[in-house]
C-alpha cells in the first residue's frame, strides 16, 4: 500500500487557488498513492478572525467545491483521499477531516478538540470517533490538535485502525515527535499532513511548522517533510505490520490493557 501526505501553504480565502494546488500537488506527486492526506483546512487557510467569517468560508460536505475536489482526486488516481475543511451543517460549522474513496463513497470526522481560539468559531463535534474502511485497509481519522490527547488514537486503535490519517495545522513544535510516540503506543501507521507558510490577518500572525510524517509501528519516521515549501511523499507501507501487537513474548498491547483499572477517565 502506497500512502503519501500533500504539505503546502493555502492562501487564507483563496479556495479556488488552494484546490487547484492541492489537486495539481497530487495528480503531478501522488500519481502511485493509495492513501493521499492533506492538511487541515487546506482549501480555506487557517487564521479565522470570526465565527461568521468561518460560517461564510465554510460549505456542505458532500456538493461543495472541497468535496468536489477531493473527489476528482480520489476518482483520476484511484486512491482514497483524506482532507481538511470548514464544514457547515445547517447553522453549524466543524472544522472537519473529509475522507472520499475512489468510487465517491465518502467519510466525515469533525474534530474532537478545539484549540485556542477555533472554540470561537468552530462547533464543538458530537462524535463518534471511529474507524473505517478504505484504501483496502482499516483507517481512523483525527485533526492537528487531537494528537495531545492520546485517547483519539487508542479508541481508533481498539476499533481495528492500522493507518490514522492526521490533516494538521500544527504551530506547536511537539507533535512531530510525540506522533511517533502514538504510532510506538498503539503499533499503527500514521500520516500527519501539516501545512507550511504563515497566515497574516489583522494584525496577527501564526506560522506553521511544517515537517509532514509518516511513522511506522515501531515508532520510526518513515519519512519527513522540511518546515517550509511545498512537498509531497509516496511511501510503501505494508498494514498488516499494524495487526501485530506483539511487545515481548509475553505482552501484546492490546490483551494486557486493564480497563476494569482505567475507571477514572471516564
């Protein structure tokens, strides 16, 4: 299985140029995925100065142009694509992870937890979280901000989860590597699609790091982007590495888990 992150800096409200680069990114480098992940957000920008703003940016999932590309993309290279967008569902807006098979299926995950100032302007998800089917693997989705909170990836682990496709906009500089501890933790593949470049929008500035991933199930970067430009990855992985959850001989992650024990996070 072939799996490839897209990582590029959108233009904040430049839909029409951010699709056309994304799609022009993956049909020009992804051409040989089964898998393409692209960032958070990535046909509309990231530094929202309101939530009527987000609500004017934002559009239906599936019948809005974001849907639409994916699923071009999904459709011309025979690949499940997986891509972050402002998502209106009536009066509400998530900031949202679009998955579109080849044949149009499609997948929707809104994101868990919020960061900063996204809780101005973005609903907060009424769930679930869970795994699905696609790219002839068993998939899990999660967005930028849910890598601090470890439960994401063990919920979709549990669920039978081998690839956990990661759209980010991450301005923090931990992810990168706590992200290989996610994979180590759970013996799961994970693809984290980051942008680069900066949004500069009244008076504010934030600058994204970059360094878009793909870790294995023993924790190794498989592959990682620079902090800035344009880049995109195709890496061959084989899924089933992520059925093994095998520590020694004698521990295997999933049966020595002790949830009689874990009463207290819930």
């Amino acid at each position: 299985m072939n799996v490839a992150f897209i990582q590029f800096a959108p233009r904040f409200g430049e839909v029409r140029r951010n699709l056309d680069t994304a799609e022009r990114l993956a049909l020009e480098k992804a051409a040989d995925a089964d898998l393409i992940v692209l960032p958070e957000l990535f046909s509309t920008g990231y530094l929202f100065l309101s939530r009527s703003e987000a609500f004017d940016l934002s559009e239906p999932f599936p019948g809005g142009p974001t849907g639409d590309s994916l699923a071009r993309i999904a459709s011309r290279l025979d690949a499940a694509v997986v891509g972050g967008m402002a998502e209106r569902a009536g009066e509400k807006v998530y900031n949202s992870a679009a998955l579109v098979r080849p044949d149009g299926s499609f997948e929707i995950y809104r994101k868990s937890h919020l960061f900063l100032d996204e809780k101005d302007y973005f609903d907060r998800s009424d769930g679930p979280i869970r795994a699905v089917d696609a790219a002839g693997s068993r998939i899990g989705m999660m967005i930028c901000f849910d890598w601090y909170f470890p439960e994401v990836c063990r919920v979709l682990t549990v669920q039978g989860a081998r690839v956990i496709c990661h759209p980010a906009n991450l301005v923090l500089p931990h992810a990168p590597e706590a992200m290989r501890t996610r994979s180590l933790e759970n013996r799961v593949f994970t693809i984290t699609a980051n942008r680069s470049g900066a949004d500069r929008r009244g008076g504010r500035e934030l600058s994204f790091i970059g360094m878009s991933q793909v870790t294995a199930p023993d924790g190794t970067v498989l592959t990682r982007a620079p902090e800035e430009g344009e880049h995109v990855a195709v890496v061959e992985i084989d899924p089933r590495a992520a059925e093994d959850k095998r520590i020694t001989a004698k521990n295997n992650l999933l049966e020595d888990r002790r949830p009689e024990l874990y009463g207290d996070l819930l």
